[in-house]
C-alpha cells in the first residue's frame, strides 16, 4: 500500500466525524476500525499502534468508556486533515466544458530567464497548462482559483505578464478540444469509477443470503482491500487538485463511506 495505516486511520475517523456532526455522535471505536482494516489491510496490532501514534501528535482524543476505548478527532486533527483533504468537499470540479478561462501570455526577455522560469513554475503549480510556446490557460467555472493575479502584483511581474479571461473561443479549436487536449485525465478518473463501481459489486455480493461461509469471507476481504486502493485515489485526487477529475471529490467520499457501512455491517453479522 502505497499510503501508511495511520493516514488511512486518519482519514477513516474523519469521515466519522463528518458523519457524525450530522448524527451528533463523532466518535468511533477500535472495534470499528477493525472491521474495515483487519485483517485483510493490516493487523489489529498495526491499528493500535497508528492509533497511539496519533495521539502522541495530539491528532486523536482516546476515551476510555469501560471496556470499549473511543477514538475522536482533536482539534489539531481537524486542522490537520481539512488541510490535506478539504479539496475534496467542494463541487466546483471542472468538466469538458468549463464556464470561463483565464489566459496568460508571457513576454520576459532572455536576459530575464530566473523571472521566466518563476512565473512558469508558479503558473503549472497553479494549475495551468501551457498551450502555445508563451501561452497558459486555466478553466474555471465561477471565480478564478488560483490567486494568480495578486501574486503577480507581490512578485511585480506587471512588465512581462498579461492576464485575460474570456468565455468562449471563437475560432480555430473549441473549449471542449482545448480542454480534451490540455486537462483531461482519463486515468485517474477511470480509476476512480473502476474503484466506485466495485464498491457497489461488494456490498451486492455480502448482502446475497445465498452465499456460503467461504464467499462472504472472500468478498469482505474484497471490500477491506478495496477501501485501501480507495483511499489512494482520493489522496492522488487530493494531491493533483488541478488535474480536473470528470468526478465530484464529494461523490468519491460518498461511495467511501458507503464502503465503510457495509464492511462495518458484515462484520456486526458475523
């Protein structure tokens, strides 16, 4: 795997805390954790070690209730996991057809190379791609995201950088060839249906009365797999914010979840 258990603990405990805001209950148990991780993922052993581990970083609270220890996020670990993750709560993901882009053109004289290769740099990781030799776009639906303008007034880029905005090409390549061409990113997004597709043929599968003992342990070890392989993409989701997956980041935690409650059922029947 290529993401450790207690990123995985971490994130699995957020969404808990997600779902319960909504339930007024925000904790989770170790038993809970074991039903999603053990022993197919990792060990219990390999849990409670990543849940020590984020209580030492003061990422976790662990409350003794008897014979059951709950686990609920802190405050450093809201604040820790909103920061890696809060992309993938918003919806402004953008399609084929993006509403605006913002376009720009590039003059820096050669003698001014270092400045050249700043504003390039900072422009691919804002998400722009280069589309003609001095020429970068970004597509966007409401607001440009990027900050790209104040930064350009901070570094006093004024003489070598000229930005525009415009809703539609009028001639030559369309919005959506411009866009096939520069932002899709097939891979990722068919991984990500793939992985959704799967979590669906899962919770079939160990909701059918008619399979044997030795079929649901193979689909419930099926379903911890993949709830790991899940957790991957939402991090390569997370981590390439500007890639312009064809997937609502919310729809992706949406099918997650669903993941969760279903190994989470499977093992309170057994």
């Amino acid at each position: 795997m290529a993401t450790s258990i207690e990123d995985l603990t971490l994130f699995i405990l957020w969404q808990e805390f997600l779902h319960g805001a909504r339930h007024r209950s925000m904790f989770a148990s170790y038993q809970y954790l074991y039903s999603l991780l053990s022993p197919t993922v990792c060990h219990k052993s390999s849990i409670r070690h990543a849940i020590r581990s984020l209580a030492r970083k003061k990422l976790i609270t662990i409350f003794p209730d008897g014979e059951i220890n709950l686990i609920q996020l802190s405050k450093n670990g809201k604040g820790e996991i909103m920061q890696r993750y809060e992309y993938l709560r918003q919806n402004n993901i953008v399609t084929s057809t993006p509403h605006m882009w913002m376009i720009v053109l590039l003059d820096v004289p050669e003698s001014k190379r270092k400045i050249r290769d700043d504003i390039r740099n900072h422009l691919v990781q804002s998400g722009f791609k280069q589309w003609k030799r001095a020429v970068y776009l970004y597509p966007f639906r409401k607001e440009n995201p990027t900050n790209i303008i104040k930064y350009a007034e901070k570094k006093n880029w004024e003489p070598y950088v000229q930005i525009f905005s415009t809703d539609k090409s009028l001639f030559g390549s369309t919005d959506e060839e411009i866009f096939e061409e520069l932002f899709k990113t097939d891979t990722l997004t068919s991984k990500a249906l793939y992985f959704m597709d799967q979590v669906e043929q899962v919770a079939s599968q160990l909701n059918k009365k008619a399979l044997n003992s030795y079929q649901r342990k193979s689909s419930y070890a099926k379903g911890q797999n993949l709830l790991a392989e899940m957790f991957s993409i939402i991090v390569n989701v997370a981590e390439q914010k500007h890639a312009h997956v064809s997937i609502k980041p919310s729809t992706l935690l949406s099918s997650f979840k669903s993941l969760c409650n279903t190994l989470e059922a499977y093992s309170s029947f057994e």
